[in-house]
C-alpha cells in the first residue's frame, strides 16, 4: 500500500523558513527570526557631490532665507553658506569656493559689484550672479563691468532662482527679461535664440495665436508650440505677458 513520505520537520516548524510580509517584521523580530530589510535604490539617493554649490548672500534674514528655500526645493542645488554683507560673502567665497556666488547689490560693508571683484579676485571660476532693486542701466552694466554673470531683478514677479542659477551652471549668461537689450551679447539668453525662434517670438508678441503663427511661417502648430516652450526656457520667462514684455524692451516689436 503505497505511503506519503513523512517530513523531516512539522508543518508549523516549517512555515517559519518563510517569507513574511513587512506587516509582520514587528512579530518575527519578537521571536528572534532574522530580519532582512530592503535597502534604498540608489538612484533615490541625492547626488550631493553633483550638485550646483551656491553662496546667498543678502543683509535681510527673511529675503536670504527665503531664496535659500526656493533653491533647495530643486535636486540639482545646494546651498552651502549664507552671508549677511558684502565682506562676509567674500570670506565664504574663498572658503567654500561655490559654483554660484549669488550677491544682492545693495549690501553693508561691501556692495555686490564691490563684492564681486573681490571674489573674482581670488576665485576666478566662480559664477556672479546679482540681485538688485535697480534697473538703471549705470547699475547693470557696472555688475557686469565687475565680472557678474548674470543680474536678476529682485522685485520680478516671475524670478526663477534656481533656473537662472541652472542656467549659469551651463554656461550662460542671465538677465531679467528686456532689462538692458545693450547687454545682450552672443552669449546671452537673447543672443542664443535661434532666427526662427525670433520670428515666433515677434508673431507671438504681436497676437497671434499658435494656429495663426503655424499658418504664417507653414509650420505645424505643435512645431510653434515647441518653440514656444524653447524661448521660454531660453529667456527664463513664464507665460505669454512675459514674452509680449520682453519682445517690447527689445525693440522686436513697436508699439503703435
């Protein structure tokens, strides 16, 4: 008569070789099972060691600390020290040696071109970026006179501080849309636009839509949308206003 063979070991001794959900780790551990957990993917870990580095610097806490929190919503930023004055941000300069050095223009003890010389003294690679209340054109071309690679005006309602630092990480110049069109040199955001993106750019400031700019220029309207999106992130501006603003200051466009 044919038999099953007996198992070496009970069925509740057996079970405990198992593999158990999560939810039951707490209990298992209780009964002395080893317990094996998961580690982190590494592509969830933070490149620290990768990231843009950045010195903020600004005599008002509130406004400091503030940008300091929209950099540091973005992966790709960090920012390693803050400074309260212009002879401050210098000394964290040297130290640190940040990739971006950002340096609101009007500080105590050393004024943001002041600082910017100083910094560029000693730390030639590091990338200036300015921070100002003033549009004046003495004001900006002193910024960029001193070695600043770019100048963002702090009362934008559409400043984007991490893709201008992004941008200056990469090679390029940034400047507040159609502040100084005299500054806009081959290799600033205006000066990298392409001559077909220019001509969207002038439709677009003149009101037209993308389907009316698509039969203009025999494009395809999402071939317009996609320059549209790439004059955008070019020139740091979001939404058609901006663009409009833009087209004016630089003379693209006239005014009837």
């Amino acid at each position: 008569m044919f038999q099953f063979p007996r198992r070496k070991y009970p069925y509740f001794l057996e079970s405990r070789t198992k593999t158990f959900p999560e939810s039951c780790l707490g209990t298992l551990q209780t009964r002395g099972a080893p317990v094996t957990r998961p580690e982190t993917p590494k592509h969830l870990h933070r490149p620290t060691e990768f990231a843009i580095t950045v010195l903020l610097a600004d005599d008002h806490t509130l406004v400091r600390k503030g940008f300091r929190r929209l950099l540091e919503d973005d992966p790709e930023i960090r920012v390693v020290s803050e400074a309260g004055d212009g002879l401050e941000a210098v000394k964290m300069a040297t130290e640190l040696r940040p990739r971006v050095a950002i340096l609101d223009m009007s500080m105590p003890r050393l004024n943001g071109t002041q600082a910017c010389l100083e910094i560029l003294r000693t730390r030639p690679k590091t990338l200036v970026l300015i921070l100002s209340m003033y549009s004046e054109e003495n004001y900006v071309r002193s910024a960029f006179d001193a070695g600043a690679r770019g100048y963002l005006l702090k009362n934008a309602s559409d400043i984007d501080l991490a893709g201008a630092v992004r941008r200056l990480a990469a090679g390029r110049k940034v400047v507040s849309p159609g502040l100084l069109p005299a500054v806009a040199g081959p290799d600033t955001e205006a000066g990298q636009l392409s001559a077909r993106e220019k001509q969207v750019l002038k439709l677009i400031a003149e009101g037209n839509s993308n389907k009316q700019i698509a039969a203009l220029l025999d494009l395809s309207p999402n071939t317009v949308n996609v320059h549209r999106a790439n004059i955008m992130e070019t020139l740091g501006i979001n939404g058609t206003a901006g663009l409009v603003l833009y087209a004016v200051r630089t003379g693209l466009v006239r005014l009837p």
